[in-house]
C-alpha cells in the first residue's frame, strides 16, 4: 500500500532551514517496525505517524527518531499540526481551531 508524507521545516520560513520533520499524515496499517524502519530511513530527528484518534480528540500522533518511539517531542507537535492544516485535514477555517493529539505521553494541545 502506498503512504504519503509530507517534509516540513519547522520555526522557520526558509526551505531547507532549521528542524526537517517528516509527516505521514494517514499511517493506519502501518506496524511499530514499519514506523521505525521509515523514520530510520529519513534519518531525521523526528518523524512522525498519524492516524485516527481513539479517544475522540483530533488525531492519534506517534513520534519516532531513527533509534527509538519517544512519548513526546515539541517540534513534531507544532509542525504536524502545521502540515494537517496545511494539506486540509481539518477542512477550512477563518480563525484559529484547537488540535489535541494522542500521544505517548497523553494528550497534547
């Protein structure tokens, strides 16, 4: 099965700047070796692999660095929100909207 993903570059406004992220914004049926063979392969600081939520909030976020799983990452949160909004996965909207993410960690506003 194909996946999308999405590189972002985040706090900056400069291609190629600071930070790369990668984003696989629909990973269902991916498993956990799947996830950490792809960040690996990215080889970024962090990548991340969303998918429905299960608790009923935005959408379920697992973060990944070429090693390991990690519960929570700053960087990845901000630029996942910003690649979702930006490929219209939360529709449109004139104003500002909350996004919580399940995590490892919990939930993440």
């Amino acid at each position: 099965m194909p996946y999308r993903y999405y590189i972002c570059d985040v706090f900056t406004d400069t291609r190629f700047g600071v930070n790369p992220l990668a984003v696989l914004p629909e990973a269902e049926g991916l498993s956990d070796t799947q996830m950490q063979q792809i960040a690996r392969e990215v080889n970024f600081s962090e990548s991340t692999f969303v998918s429905p939520a299960e608790a009923g909030h935005t959408r379920k976020v697992r973060i990944f660095t070429p090693a390991m799983e990690v519960p929570f990452a700053g960087h990845p949160n901000v630029g996942t929100a910003f690649t979702l909004a930006t490929a219209g996965a939360f529709g449109t909207f004139d104003t500002s909207i909350p996004v919580t993410f399940e995590e490892k960690s919990g939930l993440v506003s």
